[in-house]
C-alpha cells in the first residue's frame, strides 16, 4: 500500500473543529477498513496558521482514500501521494514542525493531548460530569436495559466472578451481575445515579458495591476483577485513551472486558451528530462512537488484551411518535438536554426538528406508534 496525503480547509484553524474532523476521518478509515479495504488512516498533521490539516492514510488508491474522506463527511482540498519529505516529518517524533502538531499517531492509539496547544482533558472531563449531572437519566435509562443484559450473558457473568460495571448510571450491568450471583461493583461520577442504583438494588435484595469513581482513574488495585464490562459507558469517558488503560489495569490476567457501545453508524451515532451539527462538542471532545468500532476498541485496549472480537446487535425502541422520542431526549437525556440550553429558541426548534426527522427515517413502519433499532456493538478481550 501506498501512503496518500489529504489536504482539509479548517476555518480559522479552529483546533476543535480539526479535531472533529480527525476524529470522523480516523472513524471512516476503520470503518472501511473492517469492510475488508486496503486503506488505514495514520494520523494527522494541523496547521492553525494555514487553516489547514492534513490527514495521512495507506491505501490501494488515492480513490479509496478519497472515499474514505467522503464517508467521514469532509470535504477535501486535495489529495496526492505522500512525498518523502512528508513520510519523513511524519515519522519524526518532534510535535512541531512549522508551528504544526501532531493530533494523532496511529489509527488505534489516537491521542488528544500530544500538543502543547491540545485541550484540557481534565477540564472536559469535569463539564461532561456535569452534562450528565443534568436532565434526569433516569427517566431514558430503561430504555437500554436489554443491552445490559445481552453484554452479561455475552461475556459469560458467573458466580464465581468479581465484576467491575465502568460508567454503571443507574446500575444496569452491576445489578445483572448481581442477578448472577457475581460479586458486583459500579462506580459512576454522578452521585444522584448511583443512588437510584442502590435504590433499585436495595429493592431486589441484591448485593451491589456502588462507589462515586472516575472511569479515567478507578481506584483499585491492578488485576482486582474478573470481569470488567461497561454498557453505553465509558464510551462517554473525556480521555478515551486512559479510560482504555484503565479498564486493562483492573482486570486480572485472563480476566474478560465486555464493552457495549452505540455504533457511529446506527441511530444514536446518527443522534450525537446531530446535537454536533447544532452545538459544536466541547473542546477535546472525541466522538463517543468510536468506541462501536471494534478497531477502535482494540487499539484503546492496546497490547495488555488479546483475543479481542465483537457482536454487533440491535435494541428495539418504541415511542408514541416522533415527536414524543425528541421531547425525552431535549426534556431528560444530558447531552441532548444541555446542548438544547445552549441554543436560543429557533436554534432550539431546529434541533429538535432534526431529531424528529432522524428518528422518522429509522421508523420500522409497523404502525401502533414509532418503532426503531438501535444499533450497538459488543467488544470483548482476554487480559493477557
Ligand atoms: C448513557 S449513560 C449509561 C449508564 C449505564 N451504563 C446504563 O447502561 O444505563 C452513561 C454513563 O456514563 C457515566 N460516565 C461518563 N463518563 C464517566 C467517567 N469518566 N467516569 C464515570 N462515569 C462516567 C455517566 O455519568 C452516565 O451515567
């Protein structure tokens, strides 16, 4: 394979904005990828005082690479193949050259703090905390109780296990283990959560260690579960890259990971973009999605797993219509309910407009109301 250079326009070298656009470039590159094409993104080289970022991929064909951007949703400047002074600055260590930086390395190893000029993690990751502080979860969580369920009895939850639920909520996976008869624990950052997950706990009679926890810095030992898992979670984790870490330390070697995640290609991944196209994600911000993509996955797990593969499954969602699933979503579900605050009242109507449209386009057409899949997928791994 041969490796071709993209050229993308960036208006004012807006840093997130170049970001995002990596992100989805990176995301479309796996995707083919996993279709069985010869084409693989490497990384990416900005530019803010050109307006510019240049996206470097291997592939068969400039073609594919071209397709690559087009199913990302970029439009590309130009695209030729890498010259060697460009291969040579790539390989390069050094973050800078001609004020650029270098926002990512490798298709699975993707960083967002490589450069000097890279957003505050920790600062992203305390507004998240409170994104999903806000609406009421609790009212939507119900919705992906079967998810939890399909990720417990995928990876095999058993009686003998210690069992770690990443990003818990209200407690799904946790209280499934628990129904096992595992030994359970949950951590989440939202404290209002957690409580309704002891409540719930409380009300079956199950044993469920719940502690407030950050999924970027769990506070147990190395190897200390059998079986880490986390459903629609840590997905949503500021630092994808230490949330990968993470999840690899607490797991024992032999021990499982289960993660069960929206794909960016079925009907939440649709949703988050199109909060995105209304109210640009936060600084830093990596799309969550990219956790669907067994690729992606692998690569956050990196070399502590082996043996990673994954299921791809949908859950059925019935609303009275349209309409009433965006009001849930803009009434109850942090992320949409926080960006919708963001937006005056036209800029509200338009959201909402549009997520009524996307979840018109995923109606099954059964009648007796609004009725859609939703896609997610399930990566598993071995700790070695
Ligand atoms: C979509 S909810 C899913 C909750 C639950 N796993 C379920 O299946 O219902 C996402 C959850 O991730 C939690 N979360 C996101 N980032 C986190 C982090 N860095 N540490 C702990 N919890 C996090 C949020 O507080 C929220 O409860």
């Amino acid at each position: 394979m041969a490796e071709y250079l993209v050229e993308l326009y960036v208006a004012q070298g807006d840093h997130v904005a170049a970001q995002h656009h990596v992100a989805l470039a990176e995301q479309a590159g796996a995707d083919l990828a996993r279709e069985g094409r010869a084409v693989r993104f490497l990384r990416s080289i900005f530019v803010p005082e050109d307006d510019t970022c240049f996206l470097l991929y291997e592939a068969d064909s400039a073609a594919l690479v071209t397709e690559a951007v087009g199913r990302a949703g970029l439009r590309l400047e130009h695209v030729s193949a890498a010259t060697t002074s460009v291969a040579g600055a790539h390989e390069s260590s050094a973050d800078t050259t001609k004020g650029t930086s270098m926002t990512s390395t490798t298709s699975s190893t993707t960083s967002s703090t490589t450069s000097g000029t890279g957003p505050d993690l920790k600062e992203l990751r305390d507004k998240q905390q409170k994104v999903w502080s806000s609406g009421d979860y609790n009212k939507i969580a119900a919705l992906t109780v079967p998810v939890s369920e399909h990720l417990v009895d995928h990876v095999g939850v058993g009686p003998t296990d210690r069992v770690l639920d990443v990003a818990t909520g209200t407690g799904h996976v946790a209280l499934a283990a628990a129904r096992r008869s595992a030994e359970s624990v949950g951590i989440d950052y939202v404290p209002a959560l957690l409580d309704i997950a002891r409540r719930r706990a409380e009300a079956e009679d199950l044993v469920v260690e719940l502690a407030e926890a950050d999924a970027e810095h769990l506070p147990y030992d190395d190897a200390s579960f059998d079986v880490v898992l986390s459903a629609i979670g840590v997905m949503f984790a500021a630092d994808h890259d230490a949330a990968g870490r993470e999840l690899v330390r607490v797991t024992r070697p032999g021990g499982r990971i289960g993660l069960a995640s929206w794909t960016p290609e079925g009907f939440v991944g649709g949703m988050l973009r199109t909060v995105g196209a209304h109210v640009s994600p936060p600084p830093g911000a990596q799309p969550a999605t990219r956790w669907g993509t067994e690729e992606v996955v692998a690569g956050l797990l990196g070399e502590g797993v082996t043996d990673v593969s994954s299921v791809t499954a949908t859950v059925r969602q019935r609303f009275t219509d349209a309409a009433e699933f965006a009001d849930l979503f803009l009434t109850w579900y942090g992320p949409t309910y926080a960006a919708a605050g963001r937006l005056d009242d036209e800029g509200r109507a338009a959201l909402r407009a549009d997520l009524v449209a996307l979840a018109e386009s995923h109606d099954r057409g059964e009648g007796g109301g609004l009725v859609c899949d939703w896609e997610y997928r399930i990566v598993t791994a071995t700790r070695r």
